[in-house]
C-alpha cells in the first residue's frame, strides 16, 4: 500500500517535475544587410528555467534557424543523342532559402523520428517536397540532391554536437550566416529534449533586411522597374561617356 | 572587400568583378565586340545566378560600348548610315528573337538550344575566321619587300544587282539596303535568343558579307550593339527585374576603362592579327562550351528558383 502510494506521487511529482521553460538571448534579433555585408555570426544563448531540482535522465537542446521558404525547381542532367541535356525536373513545394540545425548531440540518437516529424527539426524534414512522387520515381534522390547542393553551398548547415550545454541548465551556440542571404524573417526554434521527447520549445525571429542604398535599389527595381531600368541604362551612358572623355584629357595632358 | 549585390543576393569581391569588367573592356575596344558571349559564363562563375548574369551583362556593355564607339567616333571609323540601317534591321530581329524565345521557352529546354546556338555559331564563325585571316597572313608573308594587295577583290555578285542603292561614304560602298537590313535581323534573331549584344555574328558578317574596310566595321558593330542591348537591358529591367545596378556598376567601372585601352591597342594592331585574335577567343570560348555538352557533368542535379 505504501509502495503504491509512493508511486502514486511520482506518477503526479513527474509531469511537474518536467516544467522546465527556455530563456533565450541572442546576440542581434536583426540583421542588417548593407554594402558591404560579408556573412555574420549569430550567438544563441540561453538557460533553462525550473521550479524543482534536475531530474534524470539528462536534458539535450537543438536550436534551428531557418530563412524564409520558397518553391525550387530541380532539373536532372542525362545523356541523349551524346550531349548531356535537361531529362527530368522536379518541383519541390517549399524549401527554405537558409537551414542550420545546432544540437548538443548527433541527431539521430537525441531525437525520435516521430518527435522529427511532428516539429520539422532536421534538413530533409524542413523541406516539403509533397507533389514530387507525381513528377519522378524517385523522389528521395531529388531531395538528397537539393540537400548536398545547398550544403556545399553553406546554406545548409547540420551542426551536430555544436550545442554546449552546462549543468543542464546554461547553453550557447553560434551559427555563421553566409554572405549569400535572402531577406526575411529568419525562424528561430530552441528545442528542449528528453530521452528524444520534446519537453519545451520556444520560437522568436530573426529579421534580415536589406538596408540604406541596397533597400533602396531593391524596393526601386520592384516597385518602379522601368525608371529603375531608364536609371541603369543613363548610368552606363554616362559611365561611358565620363571614361572617354576621362581618357581624352589625359592624352592631350 | 566584398560588396553586397541587392537583386543577385550575393556578396562577391570588389576587385574580381572589376577585373571581369576591365578584361571584357579591353576585348570590346580591340574587336568591337561587346563581350557579352565571355561575360555572361565568368559572372556565372564568380555565383551571379544566371537571370541576374544575363540582365547585368546587357546592361554593362551598352557603357562599355558607349566608351569604344566614343573613341571611334574621334577617329571617323564609324560608318553611321550603314550603322542606322543595320539598327532597323536588328531591332525587328530582336523582337522576332524574343518572340521565338518565349515559345522556346513554353517547350522546355532553353537552355540546351541557348548551348547548342553558342556552340555552332562561335564555331561556325571561329574557324571560317582563323583560317581567312592565317591565310591573309601567309600571303602578307610571302613577299617580304613587296607590297601587300592593297584591296581583296570585290564580289561582284548579286548583292550589287538588288535595287534601293545607298552610298555607304565611309566604308566606301554603293550597295542596296537590302542585304545589311538582312544582316542585321538575323543578328537581332540570334542576339536576342542568345541574350548578348551578336557583335562577333555582326563583325565577320560586316567583313566577308558586305564587304565593308574592317578599320570601320568595329565601330560600325559598336554603334549598333549600344541600341540593341540597351533595348534588351530595359525588356529585362521591366519584365524580369532581373538587373542588379551595384553589379553593373562596379562591372563597367572596370569596362569603360578597359575599352578605352582596347580602343589604342586595336588601333595599333594590323587588321589580320586582329581577327586571328578574336578568332581563337572565339573557339576558346566555343570549346569550353562544347566540352560541358559533352562530358559528364560532376553534378547531375541543377537548381532552378521556381
């Protein structure tokens, strides 16, 4: 009866045990793209916060960050007639234009698939590929394609073990964004896990914009395209005409 | 130092993309051409997607144009009459050029026939180039002391038999309108299928078509690729808007002056070295192409923003 009873108060103790929330800190909550803009270094840091002691078994963290998502065009090179042609395309519905996964250990053992599934954590998960199976036998293989191309590339980044985590409370981690960056909300998801179970989650955002004489020309060139193109071409009229006559000074000088 | 590019969304170095511009300067000074057949595939490899490439490049070679033409307007190598009509017939093209583009386009595989046009037509007018010039050089050869034929004949063909003669003064020709209309549009076809200025097309069809002095023919080509990819430039400024202006700039920063070094370095060169030169950039380029055609690529799979 006593065994029970003390049971009876783990089973209740657990779940309020298990409350434990994310405090998050973030070295810039904006990115500015200027000029001049050569990649930058985000740091994601943070702590766990619990009313009650630590309990086994020992937490892991994964942090993501993803840049905003748009459809992509995959085209399959094949040999006909001896020259080496577009055969197969293949549409993926969305994928996101930057991914990084962080985690504080290798993914496959922190993490369940289900768990993978439901909250779109690791790369091939957070690309939503669902009417390829109609365009190609074999979808994976575009996927997989999508995937190496992007990570040679540095957009996609699978940082396993690039969490430190300390006293199963304090963690900090660093993702270098390259300097190939598309504007947009960058999602940041900082997930708290046990025995491969999400326990907690907290989601923020990342603004990347363009600013000063590259927001200006950007917005230009959409809202105005034809004085934006009367512009470009006065330009190199002008550039043009500015070096011959440059030229032109310089050997009568 | 790196700078940031607002439409291509990349950052590429400052210094790169000024030696990319002064390079395709300096060929489009010495051979008239404007360069659009090399700069296109080096932006493609500094990372410029390929949109942006083409859009940019157009709009980079009118300046690059408009500094060479410059140039030789001070040295009255421009044949404007022939100039306008080539023009007239180059803007037809183009429009017809784009029309068939877009249906092109609607078939799939644009990108292999863009390919297969580079390869025959760079080949085509590569090769028939080495070989009329070496031999022009063999000939110059021949007889040290002697004085080279002062003219190649003159083909009396049916070219000179066509009604509505013009008198071309500064090329020295009496001809019909007929035939550089003709060349002019097909040229505009090409260029427009092929998204560059058609200036090594034009060049050679000037030289052994209508039989124009080559002193003339390169300002001449010039003249007319200014209006031809200014045309292209704003089509894909409003259409596409797909130009990049901070690429642009810093490109022609780079080609305006190299023009004007082209520009002196082609003046003091003899005509037949001059279209060996272009001839064998013309087959390099032509090779490179054939060869990505032909071997198999490292990476099956190309990404295409949708």
């Amino acid at each position: 009866m006593r065994g029970l009873l003390a049971l009876l108060v783990t089973l209740l103790a657990a779940p309020l045990a298990a409350k434990e929330d994310i405090v998050l800190g973030l070295s810039q909550n904006r990115v500015r793209i200027t000029a001049d803009f050569d990649g930058s270094e985000i740091l994601i840091f943070g702590a766990v916060k619990r009313e009650s002691p630590i309990i086994e078994p020992p937490l892991d963290v994964i942090v993501t960050l993803a840049g905003p998502s748009t459809p992509v065009t995959i085209h399959k090179k094949d040999r006909r007639l001896g020259i080496w042609v577009n055969a197969e395309t293949v549409d993926i519905d969305a994928a996101p234009s930057f991914y990084a996964v962080a985690s504080s250990g290798p993914t496959g053992e922190i993490l369940r698939q289900t768990e993978d599934l439901r909250h779109s954590i690791t790369v091939p998960r957070a690309i939503r590929s669902v009417g390829a199976a109609s365009m190609t036998q074999n979808p994976a293989a575009y996927t997989e394609a999508l995937i190496r191309i992007r990570e040679n590339g540095g957009v996609y980044q699978s940082l396993e073990e690039a969490v430190e985590l300390d006293q199963q409370t304090l963690f900090r981690t660093s993702i270098s964004l390259p300097s190939n960056l598309t504007e947009g909300a960058y999602d940041t998801r900082v997930f708290l896990l046990r025995e491969g179970h999400v326990v907690s989650r907290f989601d923020t955002v990342i603004d990347v914009r363009k600013v000063g004489l590259e927001r200006w020309l950007f917005v230009l060139s959409r809202e105005q395209p034809l004085a934006y193109g009367l512009l470009s071409l006065s330009l190199a009229i002008f550039a043009g005409w500015g070096a011959s006559a440059l030229f032109r000074a310089i050997r009568s000088a | 130092m790196q700078v940031y590019l607002p439409i291509a969304e990349v950052s590429v170095n400052v210094f790169l993309l000024l030696g990319i511009g002064g390079i395709v300067g300096v060929l489009s000074g010495m051979f008239g051409v404007g360069g659009g057949f090399l700069i296109t595939p080096l932006l493609f490899f500094v990372g410029i997607p390929p949109a942006v490439a083409v859009a940019t490049s157009a709009n980079q070679i009118v300046a690059s144009s408009v500094s060479a033409v410059l140039a030789h307007l001070r040295r009255r190598t421009v044949d404007l009459r022939m100039g306008t009509v080539l023009l007239l017939g180059g803007l037809m093209g183009s429009a017809l050029g784009i029309v068939i583009f877009n249906y092109l386009r609607s078939q799939g595989q644009v990108d292999l026939l863009v390919n297969l046009c580079y390869v025959i037509f760079l080949g085509t007018v590569g090769a028939l180039m080495f070989i009329e010039s070496l031999r022009a050089l063999q000939r110059t050869r021949r007889k040290p002391g002697t004085v080279a034929p002062v003219k190649p004949r003159r083909q009396r063909s049916w070219i000179y038999a066509l009604p509505l003669k013009v008198r071309f003064r500064t090329s020295g020709l009496y001809i019909s309108v007929i035939p550089p209309i003709l060349v002019g549009m097909s040229v505009g076809v090409l260029a427009a299928i092929m998204g560059v200025g058609g200036g090594f097309i034009m060049v050679p069809a000037m030289i052994y078509l209508l039989n124009m002095p080559t002193k003339v023919v390169i300002g001449t080509s010039l003249f007319q690729i200014i209006f031809v990819t200014a045309f292209t430039t704003l089509l894909h400024a409003v259409t596409n808007q797909t130009v990049d202006l901070m690429l642009a700039l810093t490109l022609l920063l780079g080609g305006v002056v190299g023009a004007q070094f082209g520009t002196s370095l082609g003046s003091r060169m003899r005509a037949e070295q001059l279209r060996i030169l272009l001839a064998v950039l013309v087959l390099a380029v032509c090779g490179k192409l054939a060869l990505d055609l032909l071997l198999p690529p490292e990476e099956l799979y190309e990404l295409a923003e949708a």
